[in-house]
C-alpha cells in the first residue's frame, strides 16, 4: 500500500528543523514561514518561529506566535517556551499560568515547579513560594539549592526554623563536599546573626569596622576549612576550594593569605571577581597615578544638560539608567518634593537619549522643592547584554561620583534610586555632618564585595574623604580599562580601597543603622529600601487590587507611582 503523501508544510517543516539544528537560523526562518504560506494555522511553524524569534530577544514578536501556537496546539513544549517569553518580558503573572499548565499534565516536573517558586518569591507571595519549596524537598530529599532557598524564607520569619532545617540537611547521607561547603556558607550567616540578636546588636547594620569579623563560629569556620581541603584533595585545583580557602583567610583579617587563594582561584578559573579581588600595596600604588583624565579613559563624556552653579549644603546624588528613571527615580523624587524643606539633587542618567533626556528636564518642573541639575552619559554598551549594562551603571557611577565631587566641592549621597524618604532627607544629613564618608556596612558577610553596601554613600569634601572616593574611582577605572567589571565591584573597590589606607590616613565612618536605612518599613525610619524581591513586587500592581499581602514601602511606591503618572498625563496634555 503506498504511503500517504506527504504535505508541504510538513516538508519545509523538516527542512527548517535541520537548518536551525545546524545554525542556519535564516534559512530555517524562510523553511517555516513558507509553511505558514501554505498553511496559516500550522502550529508547528509557529511554534518555531517564536522560539527563534525569543532566541533573538524580539520578544514582542515571539509572544505573538507561540500564544497563537498554544491556542492551536496547547502542547508542554510550548506553553514552556512562552512562559520563558513571559519572564523576559516581566510578566511574571502570566508566566505562572503557563508553569500551571505543564504540572497539571506534568506534576513532578521540578525544574518547573521551582521555576514557579521562584517567581512567586520574587512577587512577594513567600507563603506559597515556601509552600511548593517544601514540596520540591519532599520529592527531592537530597535537593540543596531548594533546602537553602527555603531557609532563607524562613529565617525573615523564624530564625530557629532556618537554622534546623540546614542543620538536618548537613545530616542526611549522601551530600557530597560541594553541597557541604554550600550548607555551611549560609549556616555560618544564620549562625552569627542569631548571636548578634541575642546579644541586642544589629544583625544587618554593623556598628564598628570589627563587626565585619566573625565572632561566634569558629567552629563552622574549622569545618568550612576542612571540607574545602577535602575538595582540594578530590579534584586537584578546584576553583571553589581556594575561593573558600580565600575567604576563610579574609574573615579572619589575614588579607595577604587570602590574595594568594583568590590568585588562584584565577589561575585556574574565568572568574572575574576573583581577579579583581585586590589588596596588595603595589596594586594600590600604580592606582595614585589616576589623574581624572586617567580614570576617564575610554569612557563617554558627561553632558551637563542642567547646570546649577552653587547648591548651599549637602546634594543627593542620583545615577541611575533612562528605565530606572522612568519606573524608580520619579516615586524617588516625589518621596523628596513633599517636604517643605528645599532639597539640593543632581541626577545622572547613564543611557539617556536625548528624547528621553527632554522628557527629564520637563518632569523636572514639577518639583518645586527640589534644587536640582542634570547630567548624562551615552555609552555604547553591547546590545543584548544586560550584565554587563548592569555592572557599567552600578561601577561607573563612582567614576562620575569622584568627578561630580570635584565639581560641586560639597557633601555627595550617592543613593540606590529604588527607596523612597520617610522622613526628610535633611536627617540624614545633620545625622552624619561631622564624617568624612557614611555608609551601611555589613557584620558577618563572607565575601570581601559584601562587606561594604553601596545603596547609600556619603563622602564629604574633605581630604581623606575625597582621597579615598578616588581610590575607588581608580580601582574601578583599572579594571573597566582591562575589560573586566564583575557585579559586585563597586562594594569589592569600596572596601579594598579603604582596608588599604594607614589607619591615620583613613577617613571617619557614620555608621548607618536600621534608623536610616530600614528594610522593615518603621515610622520614625529616615529611608525606606527595597530589596531586588520587594522592588520588583512594587511593580506589580494586581498585589494591591487583590488585597494580597503588601509592604508599606509598596504601599507607598504605588501611591508616588500614581502621582507620577498623573504628572505623565499633564505633559502629555500639554
């Protein structure tokens, strides 16, 4: 009996499978749009042609297709991939939707019920992102990146909780030395912590440069020491054997031991933060050479696009890229303008077209209570590469901190622009007047780039205060030069460049408390931050029309964020 003939869509649907198998992407684009000529509804192609489009972030394009694939054709394999579409888009909503729909053919699929965990976590609904955490262990006894996922949840709300659970998954049999070493990482944290509660201290905000130090854990310390031994032994030259051997040798302020792990860590891996991990003097050394025209190097220049010649007393420094302006920085700057009190801003935009920068100047106006003056910056950073815009905006804006210094010869704050004031930002200011620089810095964090918080930063215009901004700028600049900006190297430069100083040379510290940065939303509290969690939950609207559980900083940033937008209307309207 001869066989059934076979039909053209399906012929040109082979064909762009195998010229897509072998990375012929537009001849496979032509193979399957041709099947769609000769049959509109073929899911198939559609199905394709939005993965290739997902694949090269035409992410608009991509929805379209596979949402019209899934209604012909409601596979797992699609709705997988446009649920990946919607979480690129942020429509985590609707991600979730597609995720339900897979574990409802496909309930034990784990990487997708923690995917949806995941998600939940970042929508701020921790009930039932803790919910299906515990499902995932229940099927997967042996699963330590869900057990120490969990544990964090837990510890916002039961410390004891946290601690057991990590102690009980160090017990279970079969954990091999990496996931020992990955355990005892976030036990020693939890560990400490806990000590520093008992003993009324802050378990985020350290009070003194030896709060950086751990002081109740030698014996997790011992441990970690041992098992990256192991590690060493195990598997000759194991990057994360000497990472932890680096950082044991650091928390316990032996920096010369722990520059030679790091040094090996790069040796014998790609990672970037390992080398630009830097304590020797003559590093150091070659950076007092950067003169400003030396820390430019290579980079865009600055366009005053709104000057003001004098501001009077301490200025908010705002860096921030044209997206972060446009979802952050306005309900930032609302937060400021309702009190009465004059307050002296400069912003400065990192990526602003000039269509973008005309809308700033003109939103601007609005601000009444506000002295304010504008800069931006147009570097051409690769397309599609959101890491490393990230770690330019986050690195850089130091670099243009130190020049803004100079500039204005007054106190800078340079500030993460995701908080919002709860009080007037003038106590902040009179809380540190007699420092050179002000900062939160962190008791009990393992990793030399978390020791000191990057989120709010005063530096005064005096000598050890400017000496010490330039150090960063420099250690920054030296490596953005050498094509290496690691996230995390703005606080890596911050802390380096100060543990470098002669103890006469170094600059005073106001230490920040939970007062004025509060990450649990108090009245009396100066600035109210968000975490990566809570900020993109803010964004998220349907939290509070569905009376779910929100924050007070939400709360608020819905309320700025509705004023915004009615001022949005007002320029539009003319």
């Amino acid at each position: 009996m001869a066989n059934k003939k076979e039909n053209k869509e399906d012929i040109y649907l082979r064909e762009g499978i195998h010229f897509l198998s072998i990375g012929l992407t537009s001849k496979a684009k032509e193979a399957f749009n041709n099947a769609l000529i000769h049959n509109p509804k073929f899911s198939p192609a559609m199905h394709n042609l939005g993965l290739i489009s997902l694949r090269s972030n035409n992410l608009e394009r991509a929805r379209k297709l596979l949402e019209d694939s899934a209604k012909i054709n409601p596979s797992v394999e699609t709705y997988s991939i446009l649920g990946e579409c919607y979480e690129k888009m942020g429509d985590y909503e609707n991600t979730l939707v597609c995720y339900k729909i897979i574990l409802k053919n496909f309930p034990n699929k784990i990487p997708i019920i923690t995917k949806s965990a995941m998600l939940l976590e970042r929508l701020g609904k921790y009930e039932e992102a803790i919910k299906l955490y515990k499902e995932i262990i229940q099927k997967e006894p042996q699963n330590t990146d869900i057990s120490i996922k969990l544990a964090w949840l837990l510890w916002k709300k039961n410390p004891d909780a946290a601690i057991e659970l990590l102690e009980n998954d160090l017990d279970l049999g079969k954990k091999n030395t990496l996931e020992r070493i990955k355990i005892l990482s976030v036990l020693i944290l939890f560990k400490e912590w806990s000590f520093r509660i008992i003993n009324n201290q802050l378990p985020y905000h350290a009070s003194s440069i030896n709060d950086t130090f751990f002081k109740n854990s030698d014996d997790i310390l011992s441990r970690l020491d041992t098992e990256s031994s192991h590690l060493l032994t195990e598997y000759k030259d194991h990057p994360q054997g000497y990472m932890i051997k680096g950082i044991i040798n650091f928390v316990k302020n032996d920096t010369k031991n722990a520059q030679y792990y790091f040094d090996k860590v790069s040796k014998h891996s790609n990672n970037k933060m390992a080398r630009a991990i830097r304590f020797d003097d003559k590093f150091f050394s070659d950076l007092n050479d950067f003169q400003t025209i030396e820390l430019t190097k290579n980079l865009p220049a600055v366009i005053e696009v709104k000057e003001r010649e004098i501001f009077d007393e301490d200025i908010l420094y705002l860096s921030c890229n044209s997206d972060y302006f446009n979802y952050f920085t306005k309900p930032l700057l609302l937060s400021i303008n309702k009190f009465s009190e004059k307050t002296n801003i400069h912003i400065h935009i990192m990526d602003s077209k000039p269509s973008h920068t005309e809308y700033v100047l003109k939103f601007c106006t609005f601000l009444k209570n506000i002295n304010y003056s504008i800069s931006v910056e147009r570097p051409q950073l690769p397309p599609n590469d959101i890491n490393y815009s990230r770690s330019y905006f986050h690195a850089i804006r130091f670099i243009r901190l130190y020049q803004h210094l100079l500039k204005f010869k007054k106190r800078l704050w340079l500030m993460d622009v995701d908080a919002l004031f709860n009080q007037s930002p003038k106590a902040l200011f009179n809380e540190f007047k007699n420092k050179d620089i002000s900062l939160r810095i962190r008791p009990a964090r393992l990793e030399p780039w978390n020791q000191f918080n990057a989120c709010l930063f005063g530096v005064s215009y005096t000598e050890k205060a400017t000496n010490y901004l330039h150090k960063i700028a420099a250690y920054i600049a030296y490596f953005y030069q050498n094509s290496e900006l690691p996230w995390g190297i703005d606080q890596l430069a911050m802390y380096a460049s100060y543990n470098n100083i002669n103890k006469k040379d170094k600059p005073s510290i106001g230490f920040m408390d939970d007062i004025i940065l509060d990450y649990e939303y108090n009245k009396n509290s100066i600035l109210w931050c968000s975490s990566g969690v809570i900020k993109f939950a803010a964004l998220n609207k349907k939290r509070i029309k569905n009376n779910e559980e929100v924050t007070p900083y939400e709360l608020r940033f819905e309320y700025y964020n509705g004023e915004a937008e009615m001022l949005d209307e007002q320029l539009k309207s003319g």
